[in-house]
C-alpha cells in the first residue's frame, strides 16, 4: 500500500479546455480519499492522471515516494475499477480474477490460493466456474473487483463502480466495498458524483466544482463546516436550506432578519460551536447574509420539548420556535419531511412522523438555531 500526493496539478486537453485548475490533495497509506462533484468537474480526469492514462500538464503526482509523472501505467502498481466492468467473456470468473496473475508468471498453486481468497472476502465463491454471460450486474462487478484485489496493488482506483448498479444492490456493494477497504487496509482513490457514497465511504472527501477542489477534508467536518454555499448545499440530503436576509441586531445579540414584503421575522442567533466568531458576525450586522440550517435542525416543536413538555436547552440555548404554514409533506417513515413557508420562505425540515403536518396548515416549528452556519452571499464562503 502506499500514500499518494497530488502537488498543484493541472490539467489542459490538447483542444486547450483547462479542465484541472490546480489541485491539491494529500493522503496517507491506507485512507480512503473520495474525489466528488457533480458531472464534468474533472473527477475522472484526475483520476486517469494518477492512473498514467492522461497526461499531467503541470504538477507534480506522487505515489509513495516516487513521482509517477513520467511513469507508464503498467509500471505504477495501481489497479482500477470502471462503472462499465470489462470481463472476458469467454473465460470463467476464476479466469478472470486470475488473469493478470498468469500475466505476471504467478505460480498456479498460488494464483489457486489468492483467488480463493479474494472469493471469500467478495462471496463468490460459488460463482468461480460461470461464465460472465451467467452473472447478475452486481456480481460482474464483484468479478471485477476481485480481479483488482488479486493484484495486490499499492493503489486501488474506482471510477463510479456503483453507477450501473439499482439503488439496493448500490448500497450492498458500499457497504462490500467498505468491508474490503477496512480488511485489506487499502489505499482507495474513489470517483462519484453521490454525495452519500461520498459521506458513507471516505475517510478523506475533496468535493470539485469546475476543476477547483472547494474543500478537502473529513466527511464530518465537510458537513459541519461546510467552507462555502456549493458544499453546503451538496453534501446532505435533503439539501440545507439558505436563507436569505440581513443581519441585524436583537438587542445585544445578532440576529437574522427576513423580510417579506415589509413583514420581518426576527431569529436571534446563539454564537456558540464552531459558528460563535463573534467577531467575524459583528463585521456583519446591518449587511445582506445567507442563514444556512439543515433540514434536521429544524423539526416540529412538540419533538423539541421532552416529555414533560418543556423546552430542551441545548448548551444554553433553547429551540427557537416559530410558527410556519405547511406545504408539502413527504413521509420517510422514521421522520416526515415537511417543505414549509417561514415569513413566505421555503423551509425543508425533518418532523416526527406523528406531528401532524398537513398542508396549508400551521405548524410551529423549532430552529436550533445553535447550528445556523452564515455565508457571505456575494463571494458564497462561509462567515461563521
Ligand atoms: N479528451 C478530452 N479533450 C477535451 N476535453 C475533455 C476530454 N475529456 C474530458 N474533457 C472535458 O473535461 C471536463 C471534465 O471531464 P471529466 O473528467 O470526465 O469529468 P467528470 O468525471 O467529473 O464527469 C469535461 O468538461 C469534459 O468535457
Ligand atoms: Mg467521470
């Protein structure tokens, strides 16, 4: 296994589309870095960089100590992992997941034992003497990763394996692709545009947009502390709600302020955690911001009250509580998603499945408003 360092990379095609614009991205021996953003960004063409299949325009690619640059493909000791899985058809999967070691002048009483192995930890090993033709979508790429297993690769790089994948069978390959990685301690460069497999598998996320990385860290910190309006808004499910208003004061503390039409509402904002530079707001007050909350930090009032109820005080801060007009519910089952209007503003917020929301009805709801993140609404970074 081996880390990997990728030193200001630029990217620029021969038709001179820059698709690359200076990455930068470090992991160590055994992480599980994630490379996400949305269709175009440049996610598979970073990869097929560190892969040898493009060309590095500029920057620098290291896989463990060696600068792999000017290294061919074959000589990088990387093995990769395609939505499209290209199985011989004509061979059976034992064939295939042995192949490259037949290649390689591997002994057959070894190949024998690693492909063995590799079907126990992939569950295949029923399926070593079918044919490719025989097999479901989801145990194909199963082949396929095992044949990038048997190759013991300091480097293992998927290209959105899952995509061709219905959604249950998506979510068993996660989570067997997450056993492997914790088994075999592998170094993993996964490309995706879901934000779940994103959150769900990495250790490390850079989320891209237009060949930038917007930001590069921990899936929880990247969803705690989004660094700008574009990763707030596309890690997590539903989508954060933002808010647009004016910071202003309520009495001694900050507060935002939306305003309909002449009609203000008024939400007074705990600095506390992470959002509680008090400093930063105060450069603020009396500008136009955006209030960034999740759905789940918004809820119905009565499941913010324990069971006497009475409000929950969270670090010394109650739930805001104000009341809102439903419009659309949509039951999950555990929660009920309820899109509703504060001050006319659309709110997504996660309700018990009992509240009782219907639409065109009232609803109090509670803002915990110890999560609010605030953004500056022209530049999109967050302030606080
Ligand atoms: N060979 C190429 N020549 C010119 N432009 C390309 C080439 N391959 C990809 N692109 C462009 O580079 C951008 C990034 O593509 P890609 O890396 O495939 O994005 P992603 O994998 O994130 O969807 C896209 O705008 C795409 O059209
Ligand atoms: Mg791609």
């Amino acid at each position: 296994m081996a880390s990997l360092s990728i030193r200001n990379v630029r990217k620029v095609y021969p038709n001179g589309n820059e698709v690359l614009k200076g990455i930068d991205l470090e992991i160590e021996d055994g992480q599980f870095l994630i490379l996400v953003g949305g269709s175009g960004c440049g996610k598979s063409t970073l990869l097929n960089m560190i892969a040898g299949l493009e060309s590095v325009s500029e920057g620098e690619i290291m896989i463990g100590d060696r600068v792999v640059n000017n290294i061919a493909p074959k000589e990088r000791d990387i093995a990769m992992v395609f939505q499209s899985y290209a199985l011989y058809p004509t061979m059976t999967v034992r064939e295939n997941i042995s192949f490259g070691l037949g290649i390689r002048k591997v002994p057959k009483a070894e190949q024998n034992e690693i492909v063995e192995r590799v079907a126990n930890i992939l569950q295949i090993t029923h399926l070593l003497d079918r044919k490719p033709a025989l097999l479901s979508g989801g145990q194909r790429q199963r082949v396929a990763m095992g044949r990038a297993i048997a190759r013991d690769p300091s480097l293992f790089l998927f290209d959105e394996p899952l995509s061709n994948l219905d959604a249950k069978l998506r979510v068993e390959m996660r989570a067997e692709i997450k056993r492997m990685h914790q088994r075999l301690g592998s170094t993993i460069v996964y490309v995706t545009h879901d934000q779940i497999e994103a959150m769900t598998l990495g250790d490390r996320i850079a989320v891209m947009k237009d060949g930038v990385v917007q930001q590069f860290g921990s899936p929880q910190e990247i969803y705690d502390q989004p660094s700008n309006l574009f990763v707030a808004g596309f890690i997590g499910s539903p989508s954060m709600n933002f808010l647009r208003g004016k910071l202003t004061t309520d009495g001694a503390v900050p507060a935002f302020e939306l305003d309909h039409n002449g009609q203000k509402t008024l939400l007074s904002l705990p600095l506390v955690n992470g959002n509680g530079n008090a400093d930063a707001v105060s450069k603020w007050v009396g500008r136009d911001i955006v209030l960034g909350i999740r759905p789940e930090h918004v809820t119905d009032a009565m499941s913010a009250r324990n069971s006497s109820g009475d409000q929950v005080n969270v670090g010394g801060y109650r739930p805001t509580e104000v009341n809102c007009i439903v419009e659309l519910t949509e039951p999950t089952g555990p929660d009920t998603l309820v899109v509703a209007r504060f001050n006319e503003a659309p709110v997504t917020c996660r309700t018990h499945p009992r509240a009782g929301a219907l639409p065109n009805q009232p609803l109090k709801l509670a803002f915990d408003l110890t999560k609010a993140l605030l953004f500056d609404p022209s530049s999109e970074q967050r302030i606080a």
